[in-house]
C-alpha cells in the first residue's frame, strides 16, 4: 500500500539481576539513528515484563542484554512467554557476554542471533533491515 | 483483516488493541476504524501531562498509576518521545520509568512524536477513543518534553497537568502565552528540592490576575511521595471543560493538518514526479512560499488516499 516499509519498533531489555546498561544504550543510539523506534524497557525487569512489554508495544523485535550468566535461565524463559502469549513472530536478539558454547543453544532455541561484544553496531542494524524485509516481523 | 482485528478488539484481545494502535500511529485504515469504533459507550478521563523534557512526567505518571490502581481504576498511557527529525528514528523511553510488573489493569504504549506537532504523536485522539473502547477507566497522555507553544494536547483531554519544576526562570515566564494558559493544574514537581515554594508562590500570582478560572497549584514529589494524592484528588474534581468559541473546530483544522502531513510524507516517499517538480520550482526561488504552498495543497488533495 505505501512505498516505504513501516517503522520497526524494538524492544531493548535487561533481564534478572544485571545492572550493565552501557553497551544496551549505545546499541539503542545505533537503531535510534538508523530510524528505528526504539522501546528503552531498562533494567532488572522479569521474563514477564518483559513480554508484557514486546505485547503493549507490538514490537517487531525485543533485544536482550545480559552479562550477568543467567542467559541460559532467562532468555529460555522470555521465549516460552512469547509463545505462550502467541507472540512467536517476534524476533529475539540477544547481546552480552554470552559463551562460544551456549550460542548455538540459544540459536536452537530461537533466537535469531546473538551479538557478543566487539560487534559493527551497523552489523545489528543490517541485520534487523535484511530480516525484516525478508518477511520477518 | 481488519474485521478480524476489530473483533478480536471487541472481544478484549490486548494484542489486537496492540496492533490497532500501531495501525492508527501509522495512518493506517484511519477511516474504516473511526468508522467501526463509533461513539465512544464509555468515556474515560482523559488527562494530559505535559512540561519540558526532564520535569519528571514519566516518574509522576508512574507514581499515579499506582494511586489510580489503588483507587480500583483501571488506566492506560500514551507516552510520547520526539522522533528525529533526521533518521525518523526514535528513543522512547518514558515506560522505562514506570512500574514495569504486568498488570492487566495498565496499558502502557510509547510512541513517536514528530518534531512540529504540539509535542504529541500524530492521531492521537483516535488512538484514545480505541482506549476508551477497550474499556480503560482513565487515559493519561504525556507529552513529550514540551516546550512554551506545545498547546496542541489540550484539545485531546479533559484535564491538562503541566508541571514545572524549581529553579526554571524568573517571574516574566509565567506571563507568557502559551503552556500555562491551557493548564487546567499546575504542579510544582520535585518538591523536595529548595526553591519550589519560591516557584509556586510565582506562579499562583500570576494566575490570580486571570479572573476567568481558578487553576488549583500544588506541590508534589515523586521521589519522596509527597503530594501524589492530592494531585490525583485535584483532577478528578476538576470540572469538564468546555472549549470556548475561539477554539472552535481547532481539533477539525489538527486533524486536516495530520491528513496532509501524511498525504505529503507518501507522496515524498512515492518519488511522486509532481511533487519533485514542485519543490524543485520552490528551492529555485521560481515560486514564492505562499504560490508553492497553494500549489502543494491542491496536488495533496488530487493524490489518491
């Protein structure tokens, strides 16, 4: 209908006790000026808040950062809610400090990516435009 | 697909009042669900938050969420941050300082503000009326940060709440037009640090020569409580208002204004060859600003929907 694609909108959280929040605000900067709407959801938020979030905000994407170890608890977590909240069309990023080890468990999972630290911030911003004109979101 | 939508709506879907939101923020099908949504059964209270950036409305709006929960309402937010006006991109980070535990009885939606509209997102009446419809017993609007002329919100609630905060200019401020004309409450937030009672002693002097209404002025802190609930007490007496004549059909004007805003944003992103042509006269200097604008309003109204 119209020529350009709609905004995307993304959810950017931190989960369970991890209080790291620069490296969640500069990727927010990074989709902000890529003319994202970016939803800044903050810090020490639950699994659950932070589907309630992704689903009043009808976000295309929820980015969660987490460099506190408990990726393996809490992002397993986040996606079970979205399904269970029939959300499973929003795609899952996850940045941090995250182990070579656990990645592909959380790929199998589903999460669509995982942004470790030293990532191009233009790497995260093709990546959600390449996806998201794919049809996903 | 819309009448899927509305009915999952109806039947109290949040994810569908979720996806309505996205589609009136964008201009989308705009018409077909004014038409559909019909008069509003139930009117919530609509109340307008607005001050400059970093006054504190998000963490008031947060503080009086739980005082209207309390209450045994229920309560939905439309929290609005500018949108830049060079990548279109935009940080919206009110929510973040509101209460983030879900509760089925609060609505939260950030939303994109374009630089030039009053401080507040496009369509925004439609998408309290989709609140109001959803059954919320009170709508809070929060502005993004305004600035002296920002007055547009008061066409959209009942009750406007403008805070200020201490230690911002002298008494001349307060006699400008604008802000403080529309506010039907003024709060002097962050009353905890010095010089609030300095403000609102300004501010109430400066009121009191205006005869025509009495503007109640509190003091509150969300930081260490005080005040909250008398400004919820404080809105919900205020008395309704009723838009005098000169406001007359500005709420009409506002949404011709977003139609055309719009028309003109697809256009642009159409490539629509008139239109090029058209700036291209403008910038040469071939047409003045008044001819181009007239031109411009008749090739947006040709441009199909």
């Amino acid at each position: 209908m119209s020529a350009s694609p709609p905004t995307l909108r993304v959810v950017l959280a931190k989960v369970g006790l991890d209080g790291h929040d620069r490296g969640i605000k500069v990727v927010a900067r990074a989709l902000r000026d890529a003319g994202m709407e970016v939803i800044y959801a903050g810090l020490w938020l639950t699994p659950e808040a932070v589907v309630r979030t992704v689903a009043d905000e009808d976000a295309d994407w929820v980015g969660l950062s987490l460099l506190s170890g408990a990726h393996m608890t809490l992002v397993p977590r986040v996606l079970h809610l979205l399904r269970q909240a029939g959300l499973e069309e929003v795609g899952v990023l996850v940045g941090g400090i995250i182990p070579e080890k656990d990645i592909p468990k959380l790929l199998d999972m589903g999460v669509a990516r995982v942004f470790g630290p030293g990532t191009p911030l233009e790497a995260i911003v093709s990546f959600l435009q390449q996806r998201s004109s794919a049809g996903h979101a | 697909m819309l009448d899927v939508l509305l009915k999952r709506f109806r039947a109290g879907d949040r994810l569908a009042l979720a996806r309505l939101l996205s589609l009136v923020s964008r201009g989308r099908q705009v018409d077909d669900i004014l038409r559909a949504l019909g008069p509003s059964r139930r009117p919530s209270r609509v109340v307008a938050v607005t001050g400059s950036g970093g006054v504190g409305k998000s963490t008031l709006i947060g503080k009086l969420i739980e005082v209207i929960r309390g209450g045994g309402q229920t309560v939905a937010v439309l929290a609005c941050d500018p949108q830049s006006p060079l990548s279109g991109g935009a940080l919206l980070g009110d929510r973040f300082r509101m209460p983030a535990r879900p509760d089925d009885g609060v609505y939260i939606r950030s939303l994109a503000a374009a630089a030039g509209r009053g401080a507040v997102a496009d369509h925004l009446g439609l998408m309290v009326q989709l609140l109001e419809a959803f059954g919320f017993d009170v709508v809070l609007i929060e502005t993004a940060g305004a600035g002296q002329g920002d007055t547009s919100v008061r066409e959209l609630a009942d009750v406007v709440v403008l805070l200020l905060q201490p230690q911002t200019g002298d008494d001349l401020q307060w006699e400008k037009a604008g802000l403080l004309e529309v506010a039907d409450l003024v709060v002097i937030h962050k009353a905890d640090l010095p010089g609030a009672e300095n403000v609102e002693a300004q501010v109430r002097a400066t009121l009191e020569l205006s005869a025509a209404r009495a503007v109640p002025v509190l003091r509150a802190s969300a930081k260490d409580g005080r005040g909250i609930d008398e400004l919820w007490a404080a809105v919900r007496a205020c008395p309704p208002r009723r838009p005098p004549a000169a406001e007359r059909g500005l709420g009409l004007l506002r949404s011709a204004q977003e139609c055309l805003a719009f028309a003109f944003d697809r256009a642009r992103a159409a490539d629509d060859p008139r239109l090029k042509e058209l700036l291209t006269s403008y910038e040469k200097g071939i047409l003045t600003p008044r001819q181009a604008a007239d031109q411009l309003l008749r090739l947006l109204a040709t441009t199909a929907p």
